[in-house]
C-alpha cells in the first residue's frame, strides 16, 4: 500500500489542486490555504470550491470538485464533518488520486467519530483515494514551493527550503518546529501533519521521504504508535539507506496516559514500551524539542558509536561545566586528553591539563589554538565524540573558535561534533549550520542530543525462534482449562525457566498423605493455588518459612479459613508448597502484548522498588542472551548483584537466559505473563522462579 | 564589611574610572574596556594607565594611578599576575575606593596564587580599598550606562537597560545572559562578574542589589558558595524586601567534583547540600538556563506557593502535551477544572472538558473563548498556578491568545502565570514581557520554572536550640577516648533518640561471665567493637541471629580470629551483643558539616539503596520535627513504609523525631556521623538504631 514514485509527486507536488470548502472570510481558517498557496509561490492550478460563492479572494470557484472538469491531483477539504463523506464521494468521481482532510470529529472524538471515518476510508479505499487525515493541518513543501495547509506560520513572508523533513501527528508542531527552524537557519524540505493516520501514516509517508533526494533526515514528532510493523520497516529501510530518523514523543508522563488496570505487566505505562521499540528499531529519541531540531547533522553520515566517551574542548570553565553537569546524570563518560595528546599538544608549543574539561581560558581564545587542540582530539581513537563550548567571544568573533570548528570537519574530521555557543550567538549558528556542524543553542539540547546519539542503535534483527513445540502443546491441551500457577509453571519450565521444586496439597487437610509430608525439606513456603486469585498475600495466601509438619498443617487451615472469609467466590485447586530458598537478590519478570506497539517484556527489581524508582528495562520481545545481558545492565537496582561495593556477584548468565526465554512467549498465544520473584543466587548457581502467572490471549482465553 | 549606599554609588556608577593596563592593541583583551566604555555612553571620566604609551586610542595616558591627581572612584586592574600587586598599592596611595581586577593567577590557580591574593587583601585592607575579583571580567550597569568590563559582548551596539541584576562566578555567563536576554527583551540592571571573591562577594554584591531601586530581581550563577552566612542573611533581607533571588547552579555532576571520600556523609556530594542549604535561606532554584532569565516575572509580588496544582489551558493537544511531558516528573499536580468551573463556562457559552488538559483547540483560539477561560481558572480557588499554551497563532496573530492573557493580568489576576507558545513568537514573547508575565521559549524551561516555583520556601528560621548539657558532657568527658561505637551510642542516647539495648563482653571468651549470659534473651547480634573498623562487615565482625549462649561463643571467637587476621593493627575494646530485632524497614541517618554550607543531615532508605539511586533528603542542620516530615516525605523508597499498596505503615512521627533529635549535633564538635540501620517498626512501635558512627570535629579528634 504504499504508493510509488509517480504518485508520490502527486500527492507532495501536485499539478493542481482543489481547495474544498474554501472560505472569503478571513477570520476563518479555510480562507487561509489559498491565501498561503499564491504566497508561497505555487505555480499549479488553484480550483476553490464553494458551493454558495462564485469567487473567492478574486479566484472562480465551482460548487463540486467533479464540476472542475479538469484533473485535479490533490484535494484538500476544510467541510464541516458531517460534510466530509459527500467531498471524498466527489473526488472520488472526479479521479483525484489524493485528499487532505483538514476536518475534524472523526476518530479522534470517540466511537461516533471512528464510524464516519472508517465510511470515508470504504468509499476512498474503493475508487483508490489515498487519504491523509483528517485531522491533518496539511503539508507544505518548501523545495517546490506547496504550502497546503493552514497552519498560520505560513503568515511568514519567506521560508528556508533545506535537508530536514518532519512527519507530525500534532499540527501545531508543523509549525512550532517550521518556525524554530526558520529562525535558526534550519531549513525544511517537507513538514507533513498526518492527522489521525486514516489511511496514510508516518510508516508510509516515511517510506516516501526515504526516496525523496531533498530529504536527509526524516524527523518525527509523535504522539502515539498506529502502525508498529509499517513504522519498523520505514525505520530499518531508512537506516539502511544512510538517512537518519529522529523521534520526540509527548505522552512521557502519567496524565492522560491509561494506566494499565490489570496486574501484570502494570509497572510501566505503553510510553516506556514505545520508546524500547524506537530504539530496537534503530530511531533516535531526543527528549528536548531543541534537540529535535538540531540533531540531525550530528547523526548525519554516522553509525551508531561504540562507546560513551566525550571530549569536551572549552574557552570557558563555566560554559563547559554547563554542558558536562547536564550530560552528568546521562551515564557518558567525560575522558581527560590521554597523555599522548597532552604531549603532542606540548610539542606544539600548548599546553593543556589532563582534566575531563580542555579549558583554553581567555588566553586561548584563538584561531591558532582552538583549531590544532580540536584537530588532535578528533584524531585521537580514545574518545567517540567531541562536544566544543565557545564563550562571548562566539556572538562577535566567529574566527576565534567558530571558524577553526568549521576549518576541522572541512579538512576531513570525521568524528562526532557537538557544538554549543553561550551566547545568543545567530551568526555563528548561522555559519555552522550551513556547514553542517550540529550546533546546540542550550546546554540541555546539547546534552540531550549528545545522549540520544549514544543511545542509538542499529535496528536489531529479530531473533531466532526458539524451541516452543512443549510450551505449544501445554498451550493447547490446557486450552479448555482455568490458568493456575501450576500450568503456568510447566509452560516456562518447557521455555527453559529453572523453576522452583513444588507439591500440591489438597484444600482439605484431611485428605494430605502423611507419607508425602515427610518427603519435604523443611523449611518451606505454602501458598494457595487458584486460578481466581492474583494477589495472594493480600488475602493471607501465602505462608513462609514453615518450620515442621505440624506447622504447615497449621498454616494450610489458615490459608484455607481466610481465603474462604475474603473470596468467598474463588476456586481453590490446592495449596502449593514449595522448599524456602534465598538468593542474592530477587528479580521480576513481565510480559505482556502492548496495545501499539506489540509484545513487551520487562525486568525490574522485585518488590515494589521497580515501581517506586521506575527502575526497569523493557524490549521489544522476543530478546537474544546478548540483549537481556544489557537489560540487566540497565538496571540500577542489579547493582549489589554486579559486585557493587565488593557485594557478591549472582548468576547474571542464568539471568539473560531466563529473560530471553520468558521473552518467547511472543511466540505463543499469551496475552500476559509474570515471574515473580525470579531469585537469583551466586555466580554459578543460576537462577530460580519462585512464583509464575499467565494470562492467555483474550483469543483462547477461558 | 558592607559598603553603604554612598559608596555603592562609587562602585557601580563612579564618577572616575582608571584603566590599569590599557591597551592600545586592539588583540588585546586590556584594549576592549576603554572602547566598551565610550561605545555604551559612559559619561564619567576615563584614565587609561600605560607606563609606555602616551595614548591610547588617542586619549592621554598616565603612567600610574598616583599620577592623575585627580580623584579616581573606580580602577580596572588589567596588568598581568605580578604586577597587580603594585597597581594596587598605587591604588591605595592615590586614595582610590574601589578596584576591578581582570587578572588571573591568583586563589584560583593554587596555592602560590592564594598567598598573591593574600597579600593583595593586606595592602587593600589596610588603606579601606574594596575589591571586586581578582579573575573578574567586570560589570555593566546598563542603567547608569556604566559597561566596565572586557566581556566581548559588549561589541553588541545597543543593550537595553531592565529590571533583572544578575551576579554571577563565572564571567562568561555575564555575556551569555546578557546577549540572552537582549535576545528575548529582557534587560537587565546591573551585571556583576565576582571572580575569586577575594572581598566583594556575592553576599555583599546582592545586599546592594536589594538596596539599588532598579534591581527588581536578582539572579545568581553560582559555581559554588564562599560565604554561606553572608549569602543566607542576603536571601533573607531580599525575601523581606520582596526581591526574587534565582540561582543556577554548575557542579551538578560528579565530573569535577571532589568525591567524599570518607565514610558517612558519601551518599550526596556537597552539590546536594548545597541545593538544600539554598532553599533553605529562600533562594529560588532552577534546572535550566532559559528558566534562570525567564522566571523572574514568576515570583515578582508573590509568596512560596500552598500546593503544586497547575491548571493547563492550551489552543493544541500537542503543544499542552509538551508541557504536561515535561511537568511530569516533578510531582506537579495537573488539576482538570471542577464541575462548577465546567458549569459556569457553559453558561457563558463555551464547552470544556473536565480533563487535566483543557484543549479549546482551533476552534477557541479566539480572543473571547481564551479570555474567558483564562479568567475562569485564574480567580478558582482549587489550583495554584495557571499553564497558558498558544499554538502557531501567536508567532503573527497575538491578538488571538497573547493579547487576552496580558489583559486577564492587567485586569488584576494575581494567580502566577506561565506562557509558552509554541512557535518562535518573537513578537508575543515581547508583548509578554513588557506586561511582566513570565513566558518561556522552550516546554522544558517553562515547566522547570513551575517546579522551581512550586519548591519554593520561605526563609527558614533556625530551630530552638535542644537540650544538650548531656551530650555535651558526654563529649567533654571522653575527648581523650577513641570513639567506639558504645560512646556514639551513649551520645545518641543522650540526645533522645533509642538505641538497641547493648551489652559489651570481653575479647577474651574465657572472662565471659556465665551469669551474664543466662540474662541475654536469644536470638541476638555480636558485632565486634574497635574505634579503628568502621566496616565491620567486610572483614566479618558481625554475626547475626545467634540462638543460644552456645551459639555466641562460637561466633565471638570466630568474630576475634577474623579481626585478628585481617586488621591485626585495630584496637579491639569488646564484643557488642544486641537483640536481633526486626522492623518494617530500615533508614540511614548521615550527618557531616559541608565545606561550603556547614552542617547538614542526610536521610535515606538503609543498605545501598539510597547510594544506587540516589534518593536521599538533605537540609541544613538541625531541623525541626516539621522539617524532618518533609524529609521522610521526598525519599521515595520510604514509600512501602507510608502505606504504598497497603503495606503496613511505619512509625514515621518516631522517625521524625530521631532525624530531628540527630541534627542536634550541629551544636556539639562533631564533624561526621552516622546511625546506620535506624529500624522503623509499625506505627506507634517507634524506631530503633541498630550502630551508630561518630567523628569528633577535628579540633578535638583524638
């Protein structure tokens, strides 16, 4: 479905174009596209169409697309809703191949919505109508002069083409981001509003920019994910072909969020998820608006780095420790000139101390010193990046440092560089912008856009499907049967997941052979085994460190007596009993099937410190050893088990198997899963599931 | 040592101005002042002073400050290191009052350039001549027109003139703020680079901001702090005297940072104390740099706020989005307007949602439905500060959204007001400013300024001083004793907080009395007891859960052989028996007295936790129990103890009063300390500590 290269001239750079529903009133917003058309020099055919008016703004309108009697190659309809179906209907037949629909009241306004726009995809689907929108503000083309949109930065008198396209699916941050641009001498080659991604979306219109040769980077502002698979695809094509994706997303925090209700899967909101499969996908995420708009030439030309570590080159001690504070908390490595450098740098007559920041101070604030320290710290293999702080002397005298900046990459520098300027400085954003030098206008935008370039990968090939004939048929012989703990433990038994050692006992105690209970090591732990109950301490479902039999015939009455007291209504299968182990620490393992982006899986600290500190790391599942090993090392809480403070270290191995097993569940028909805890013991003694959960997909659910 | 009003005048506005050093090389930077000077309209008298030169940029020279005979208010040293010592005698001899010196080499450099600015202090002191530096690049003072500085900002050809004043460690960000500012339309009164603060600090810089009528607020950029008593007294008379005082802070990050390398007190580096001791005193702290020249308007006429509700009116999803995004994580409230506020507004005509974002979207950008609104939720009583958005209609319809905000305030709104509009609106953030409504260039800055305004505090008085004769005496009778943890105990006691019962045996098992132990109630923990092991752990000189006299023997021999193994040269004074005891959770209470701000009292959760994480409270010490409740509440892994999912909670008013109790030591000659773990048990049970650590202040460390 995505359209070709003939098309695609059709839609971005249309011969002409049909204004439905264009209004005389200036106060109104469907007036303004005609208006922002002439202005911004298009030189198609313009048709308004208005059914009650013969002229508007001095143009001859026609009263129905269909009445133009000539080929129109891009509609853009301003209707009011309830208008929208008869417009698409028009241009249907009149055989425009394209619409923009700048109306809204469809999906984004509930149910009653989502019905008119599925009637508008029918009817277009069928005449084959692509559609952007509705609820798309439009697009605006700078490189052949198509602004189609009614965005009210177009009041401007004069735009800047350039090598940055955008794709946004909020309108205002067309122009929020158009106009920052402007101002700085960033300039745009195509801005597109994508609306509610009725038909085309970010995936598609993606696709596009990828084989538009004015596009060098493809920037996108999003809100949400409609369309995972399409958007991966974009993205690896998009790597592949050398032009760099780069992602701010809004929905970060809580508000507005829907909090995920159920247990599982609960510690983090779909943001966190999608933001793992940005980055399995090879996109950059910058978490600043600035940094959105300047990254790109930093990304420009490169692969993702192998290390962390920054040079950080300053005429000004307060203008660096700026920088180096706001990259502080973003785990990059700061590395001091090597001892080597410091004495080629002697042997040329400067020098410098050994220190995380290379302060020139006021006495080298020169051409001549700048430009030889910069050249042999981006000679240097030591370090991945070099960050460049100017001081006062940037607003004025470019050729004190901006110049030797500019003189260093142009001689053949191909290291990363970062540059920040402390002053309002447009001049010299100016001059580093036209040569393509990244150039940071705050400390935090430079920091932030230093991080998302260390957090860059490559989009991960997905990996090898494991062995799941076992959990497969677990699956599907207990398909007609409730969940309970113990079918969930020999389905991750069957994956691989060293579980916990475990009898079930009856509900009634009566009934418990005297024979068994002396088979069992003590101490152990008892807990009630239902498939109706998720929380079982919460009920006094689960006893620990039982001592004897005698006390654990104690305990099974008493978990037996509450539960009947507190949930009366849940089904008791038996009381499981399992041998009281300990570990080092202990882990949690979830997984559940985003509802945008698709299969998730998660590791945090047990307990509730993965909740209180939001300390987990979540991947797009299924994950490989090698990508579990670095989701360990993502989370902070699995310090003491890293051999922090000299702590004994545990079975992290045995935790990266377990982790890409439990993640193959993105292979069978589940909808949510859970280990918790998953403890885990010294090196060498691997790692034990003390307690699982599994909900299947609503498909096969009971 | 505060110069009066008088004098002030001399420094800022001198009648006379000597350049020591003047250059005619117009590479140089001793040749940039004297041109500043003339080209932003100084219309005093200027005297460049060159030993060599008859003129410079033709104007008569002479060759010291003696040799004017007329009377000089003001010098500006520029010589290099080792002749500033005889420009400023010469300074002193001719009688002058003030001197600015630019030279560098001094305090900053080391040790040898301490003893340079030592001497230079002596011969100034002697003669009543005040210094502002050495390593100062200036000051303007745009009001009187007074630019006496080398910053090469001042090439900028008009600056204009406000009501911020800004003073600032390090002399670049004179220029960065300024051009900054210039930039946005914010001007600034006077600018003030302090250098190494040999004398004239900025302590005695902002005393005389609070008394300069057009100094409305004052900003600070701060490296670090030389004179904590002199800063809290000035951030206490400009809170009186209804003057903002704004700080931003470098040294954040540990890059550059002196590691605390001794054992209590490690949790936080002194960044962290230092942020605390400057809410303390009233200072208003912000995260970004944009935030530090845009809040001001915040916090003009206003108090530290009741709560930390926000209410967001916005013209788009997606530009309300981007600030709700970076609110998010500040534990900001984001209030949906109540049913009556809905109510009212429909009665007037206009339809909102009861959501936290309250999106009038395209169809409410209009002067009427955004003023309405505005006006709605600035005169409710349920939230404290209002959040305006404006989309793309600002940059060139400021009619639409600006105008109606700026009108609402001028129409006698008090509630605070935070603007951010979307697009670069150069235009509207002019309009803003003229009316003093605080608005912000990037959704980052403006809600880093909601969140600086929302941890806003009063000044705080210093608690009443406790009871402490006990302690006291404890210290004075043992100050010829090691401290072992028995003496820290006793100390502790004394000050109210409980201490697990101890009994100490002796080294040697065999001089156990039998008697004794029948009295011990099992199970219990030996710990071995030496002022010379601080980590007992680590070298195995803690036994837990002993379960009988039998067991203890054991483990006190076991505890001896270790000790004697691994620490052969500690004094061993003992084995310290307590009650193995259990509690809801454990806490860590630090204690040590800051090189910058003095004493402070750390809070975390016990074990490496509150290192991993970093989630401490630090306040200057002592605090009151109130104080001491704020603590408990900002670490966040004390949330199971408050109740978090139902978990029982702990004895927090008894934890309050145990942090109080230890911040007392403040008034006792104690350098560091700490109580590690402090036991909180369930409510109304107490809290109990289980070791604690004491270090005499060294004038009295043994």
């Amino acid at each position: 479905m995505i359209p070709d290269a003939v098309v695609a001239r059709a839609l971005f750079n249309p011969r002409s174009i049909a204004l439905v529903g264009a209004s005389g009133d200036e106060n109104k917003h469907a007036s303004l596209p005609q208006k922002y058309l002439r202005r911004h020099g298009y030189s198609g055919e313009v048709f308004p169409i208005n059914a009650h008016r013969d002229y508007v703004f001095g143009e001859r309108t026609y009263k129905r697309v269909s009445d133009v009697g000539r080929p129109i190659e891009h509609a853009f309809i301003m209707v009011p809703t309830d208008a929208v179906f008869d417009a698409v209907s028009d241009c249907c037949r009149a055989g425009v191949p394209y619409a923009t629909i700048l109306s809204n009241g469809f999906a984004e306004s509930g149910d009653a919505g989502r019905r008119k726009q599925d009637a508008l995809l029918d009817v277009a689907g069928s005449a084959g109508l692509r559609l952007l929108g509705p609820n798309s503000i439009g697009f605006i083309n700078l490189v052949d002069r198509v602004a189609l949109s009614a965005s009210e930065i177009l009041s401007a008198p004069d735009l800047l083409p350039g090598g940055h396209s955008l794709i946004s699916q909020s309108g205002t941050l067309i122009g929020a981001l158009l106009s920052r641009g402007q101002a700085r001498g960033f300039g745009f080659s195509k801005l597109i509003s994508v609306g509610n991604e009725a038909d085309l979306g970010v995936a598609e219109m993606g696709e596009m920019l990828i084989d538009d040769p004015s596009t060098e980077a493809i920037l996108l502002f999003l809100e949400t994910v409609r369309n995972a698979d399409g958007l991966a695809a974009m993205a690896r094509r998009a790597y592949e072909a050398g032009k760099p994706v780069v992602a701010f997303r809004v929905g970060r925090s809580d508000v507005g969020q829907q909090l995920a209700a159920s247990h599982t899967g609960a510690l983090v909101g779909s943001g966190a998820a999608l933001d793992a499969f940005l980055r399995d996908i090879g996109v950059v995420r910058v978490d600043t608006l600035d940094a959105l708009l300047e990254i790109a030439p930093l990304l420009a030309g490169q692969r993702p780095p192998a290390g962390r570590r920054v040079s950080v080159l300053s005429t000004t001690g307060g203008g660096g420790a700026l920088v180096i504070d706001s990259m502080g908390s973003h785990r990059i490595e700061i590395a001091p000139p090597s001892d080597s450098t410091v004495q080629r740098l002697a042997d040329k007559g400067i020098s410098i101390k050994p220190a995380p920041l290379v302060d020139l101070t006021l006495a080298g604030t020169n051409s001549h010193t700048y430009g030889t320290v910069l050249r042999e710290l981006m000679a240097v293999e030591d370090t991945d990046l070099v960050v460049c702080v100017a001081g006062s002397s940037s607003q004025f005298r470019p050729d004190r440092t901006v110049m030797p900046i500019i003189a260093a990459v142009r001689d053949g520098g191909t290291k990363p560089i970062a540059v920040f300027l402390t002053p309002q400085a447009d001049t010299s954003l100016g001059l580093l912008s036209e040569a393509r030098i990244a150039a940071f206008r705050t400390p935090e935008s430079c920091a932030d856009a230093v991080r998302a370039y260390f957090d860059w990968r490559a989009p991960r090939s997905a990996p090898i499907r494991n062995r799941l004939d076992v959990a497969i048929s677990i699956l599907t012989e207990t398909a007609s049967t409730p969940l309970d703990a113990t079918i969930a433990a020999r389905l991750f038994a069957a994956l691989g997941i060293p579980m916990a050692a475990e009898r079930v006992l009856p509900i009634d105690a009566a009934e418990i052979d005297a024979g068994l209970l002396e088979t069992l090591t003590f101490p152990v732990v008892a807990k009630v085994l239902s498939p109706d109950i998720a929380h079982k301490t919460e009920i006094g479902g689960v006893v620990l460190d039982i001592g004897s039999a005698h006390e654990l015939e104690r305990a099974l009455r008493r978990i037996v007596e509450q539960a009947a007291r507190l949930r009366p209504d849940a089904r008791l299968v038996g009381i499981q009993v399992q041998p009281m182990l300990n570990g080092l620490a202990e882990a949690l393992l979830g997984y559940r099937r985003d509802p945008a982006v698709g299969p998730v899986v998660t590791l945090g600290v047990g307990g509730v410190l993965a909740e209180i500190y939001g300390d987990v790391a979540i991947r797009p599942a299924p994950v490989d050893d090698a990508t579990a090993h670095d989701m360990i090392a993502e989370v902070r809480g699995f310090a003491p088990v890293r051999g922090y403070r000299g702590l004994p270290r545990g079975d992290l191995d045995a935790l990266a198997r377990a982790v890409a097993a439990f993640s193959s569940l993105a292979f069978l028909d589940v909808a949510e899963a859970e280990i918790n805890p998953l403890l885990i013991r010294a090196e060498g003694q691997g790692v034990v599931a003390l307690d699982a959960l599994l909900v299947r997909d609503s498909r096969h659910a009971d």
